[in-house]
C-alpha cells in the first residue's frame, strides 16, 4: 500500500494528480491536523477524491506542533508508529523534510518501506539559497539585543513608579532587565545552526532526529527535478505538475460563484500571502501597489486559507478608502487558487512571493505573472516593520527568482 501525508489543499491536490499520473492503486491518504485548525480540515476531507484512496486516516498533532517539548515529539512519534502498525506500507510519501517528518523517514527506514518526496510549492526549494541568509549577521544580532533590552529597562524604569514612591522593585527590575541582556548578548554569538545542535542534545535520542533534515529519498516527484537534484539525493527524479481536477462540487461552486462570475480574462487576481505584518499594514501596502500601477483595472483577491477574517475586514475597509475597482473572492467551500486559474484565465497574477506564481505559467501560459515583493518590502522599511520579516521575504523573492524569470516588481 502507499501512504501519502497532507495537511492542506496545495497537498492534497498534488497528492491527487501524482496518484492519477502514475497510475497508483492501494493508497491510504493521513490528514494532519490539530485542534486548532479543524476548519481546514473538513476542507480537505470535503475535497478528497475517493475514487483514488481506499482508507482516509485522520492523523491528530498537539497544538503547535514546531513549538517542540518532550512531550509533543514523543506524541508526534508515537501516532506515526501507530500508522505505520496498523497498514502494511510499501511507500510512503511526504511534502516536508524538517521537523515532525524525520520521524516518517526513521520509521519507513525501520520497516524497509521506501519513502518519495512530493511537490510543496517554492519550500521545497528553499534549500537552494543558503539558509544562513535569513539570518542577521553578527552585528545585526546584537543590535536586535541592545534594542529589545532597552524596551526592558525602559519598563522596569517606569514600572517602579506605579506606587508614586520608589522602592526596591525598580532594583529587582533592573537586575532582572540586566540578566536578560547579558542571556541575549551571549545568544547573539550563536548562529541558528548551533542552537538547533544545542537544543537537540538536550532532548531524548528517540526524538532528537525531529532537529534534522531529510536530504535523501528513494524518489522524488517535483516540478522542477533539475532544480532539486541541487538539494535532494535520490534514485529517481520525477516531474510532477498538478492537473488541480475538482470534484464535482468544488466544480459547481467555480460556475455558480457569484463572487466569480465576473471574473473573465480580462481581470487581474491578487493572491494574497500573509508574514508577521499588522494587518493595516500589509493592507496598505498591497492597496497601495494597486493605486500606483492598476488603478483602472478590475482587480480581485483570492485569500489564503488560513488568512483571518480581520485581514478580510482589513482589506474591505482599505478598498473603500483607495477606491479601487476591487472586489474579494470569498468562497464557501475553501478551492486551490490553481483551480480558479485552470476555468477562469485571468489575464494578469499577482503575488509577493506566493506558489501559484510559479504554478501559473505551468497551469496556464497565456496568463502573466508579477510579483511585487519590491514594492512590498520597501513599504515595510519605510513602516520599520522587524527586520526579521524583512530578511525573510528577501529569503522568499530570491527562491521565486532561482525557480523562475518572474518581473519582480
């Protein structure tokens, strides 16, 4: 039997079209999910082909699942190896390679089955750019120290005239305020690399393999195979592009949307990409690049799953306040942008640093795709938005410019 582990609609689409492809029969398809995010899944489990699986397991994690205690990577170990017991798996694939998905990999190694890598979108090409990249240099690193434990003495300073006299807290405040800094400064000697080795030695050897990174496979099934012989050693490579097939209820949601019906391909979408960024913010900053370069276009905004309802309220409100010809896709039933794509051509995609950039010219050549990750990352500067956001979306631009020859804008 194959076993394949999804936990979203990207995965689970790609799941499907590697199942069609290759012809596969026998196949268990596991959910991962926490109970944080069952919404999500009662979409996947809404938009699972059961022509092409036999048995649909519900694979539960702890909350934060890359929050790692003892507890929880014994738990995450324990219910792939009650998976594992209950099938008798000849294959295995997975969309990760980090984390909680190095226990599938120990354990299919255990057991002779041979474990296949399949198509993510952009992370799974992450590895092309050095991962060191993300990181603040040394100076930078202390920097962000000496600032965060300025905001700590400023707030011992002033919360030791809460009770109007000055007693022994501004003291015990400031001692504490000094500690913090000296852990911090220490810490910023560190790179990211050998604090992953430190934290990992001080867990458990039976889980300590969840700070690694799978970098061999049996097979992989990738849209760029060239790119991933670059990061991945494996015996076959295999292309893989999603045929994002709808059942047929995601089908009749696309033709009788009327969020989408006049959506033609004359229109322009926006698929919108959440970071670490106020909500205003990352409104005003999309609005904005609107203003100044389509402001007379039709233009629409597909958001993410797991995007907010305030983000959508955010967004709302900003249309009104740019007047812009703008109008949200909102739909009942959560379907891959792709699929939106494949019925109704738009003539222009736009993203910061989104995957269906990347799908698009694979799914539909006649459409064009932008993405404005400058403009983006130059409104967050200017809004001194934290640094560490900056230096991942400049992570995530130079991924999308390894992969494609997408105009960045």
């Amino acid at each position: 039997m194959n076993l394949f582990l999804i936990s979203n609609l990207g995965q689970l689409y790609q799941a499907q079209a590697l199942i069609r492809k290759q012809g596969l029969d026998n196949n268990v398809l596991g959910i991962l999910y926490t109970n944080m995010n069952t919404t999500i899944y009662d979409y996947l489990v809404g938009n699972v082909d059961k022509n092409l699986f036999d048995e649909v397991e519900s694979v539960l994690l702890p909350n934060f699942p890359n929050r790692y205690t003892r507890k929880k990577l014994t738990q995450m170990r324990n219910q792939y190896e009650l998976l594992f017991d209950k099938y008798n798996f000849e294959r295995v694939f997975i969309c990760s390679f980090e984390g909680h998905y190095n226990f599938i990999k120990s354990i299919a190694s255990e057991r002779g089955t041979r474990i296949a890598l399949f198509e993510e979108g952009t992370a799974t090409y992450k590895w092309l750019i050095n991962e060191e990249t993300q990181e603040l240099t040394l100076k930078g690193r202390l920097k962000r120290a000496l600032i965060i434990s300025k905001n700590d003495f400023k707030k011992a300073y002033n919360n030791s005239f809460v009770k109007v006299v000055i007693d022994k807290s501004l003291i015990i405040q400031t001692t504490k305020a000094s500690f913090k800094l000296l852990k911090r400064i220490t810490a910023a000697f560190i790179t990211k690399k050998h604090r992953t080795s430190i934290q990992a030695s001080l867990y458990p050897r039976k889980v300590r393999e969840a700070f690694g990174k799978i970098t061999e496979f049996d097979e992989l099934y990738v849209a760029f195979p060239d790119k991933a012989k670059d990061i991945f050693k494996a015996e076959k490579y295999n292309e893989l592009i999603s045929d994002y097939e709808l059942n047929e209820e995601s089908k009749l949601l696309i033709e009788k949307s009327t969020a989408l019906k006049s959506l033609t391909n004359d229109s322009i979408v926006f698929v919108n990409q959440k970071y670490k960024v106020p909500n205003d913010v990352h409104v005003n900053a999309i609005l904005s690049f609107f203003a100044d370069n389509y402001s007379e276009e039709k233009i629409f905004i597909k958001f993410h799953p797991r995007d907010p309802e305030v983000m959508k309220e955010a967004f709302a409100r900003g249309i009104v306040r740019y007047n812009l010809n703008v109008e949200i896709i909102d739909l009942d039933i959560e379907v891959p942008f792709e699929s939106i794509l494949k019925v109704k051509k738009p003539k222009l995609v736009i993203g910061i640093s989104s995957t269906s950039l990347i799908y698009t010219k694979k799914i539909n050549p006649e459409t064009q795709t932008i993405s404005c990750a400058n403009y983006y990352i130059s409104y967050l500067i200017k809004k001194k938005v934290n640094m560490n956001v900056i230096n991942l979306l400049n992570y995530h631009k130079k991924i999308l410019q390894t992969l494609s020859d997408i105009e960045i804008k």
